[in-house]
C-alpha cells in the first residue's frame, strides 16, 4: 500500500499491509525508529546521511518506508550508527 504526502505527487510513504511478515514487520519499525530519531533531534535528511554514511537518497527511501529496498540487517546497521546502544529484542 502507497500513502501520498500532501501535493507532491512522487512523495508518498508504503504503509504495511495488515498481513505483513514478521520481517516487513521489522524492517518497517527501523525505519520507524529513524524517522523518529530524525524529529526527536530536529536533524534534516542529509545530517542524518552523514551520520549513517549514505547518501541522502538512501534517507528518503527509509523515511518513506520503502522497505523493499532494505534488508534487516542493513536497517539495523544504520539504526545502530544514530543509536549505538540500541537493544535488539526478539519476541
């Protein structure tokens, strides 16, 4: 599922299916920690590329929860660069 994000029409954000995976799952709660990061901390895209070292592209794509572009590990690997005492927790 795509959401769009106001007027812009190539803006819009994947929202997760009600039968996603427990992966899809996952990845879609790192990004959703990022983001949350990046409000929290009132940083734009590119500072928080800097901090991960990619490049602000790569930004967008996990700020829109394009998930499908992600595997876990790189999110977490990421997630860990803005969180270094990130704790994973498996239920």
């Amino acid at each position: 599922m795509v959401r769009k994000l106001g007027k812009d029409k190539t803006a819009y954000s994947y929202v997760l299916p009600p039968d996603a995976g427990p992966i899809d799952r996952a990845k879609y709660d790192v990004c959703r920690k990022i983001l949350k990061f990046k409000m929290e901390k009132h940083l734009s895209q590119r500072q928080v590329a800097e901090m991960i070292g990619v490049p602000e592209t790569r930004v967008s794509e996990i700020l829109h929860y394009k998930i499908w572009k992600f595997s876990l590990d790189r999110l977490l690997e990421y997630y860990q660069k803005v969180n270094p005492k990130m704790v994973l927790k498996v239920a």
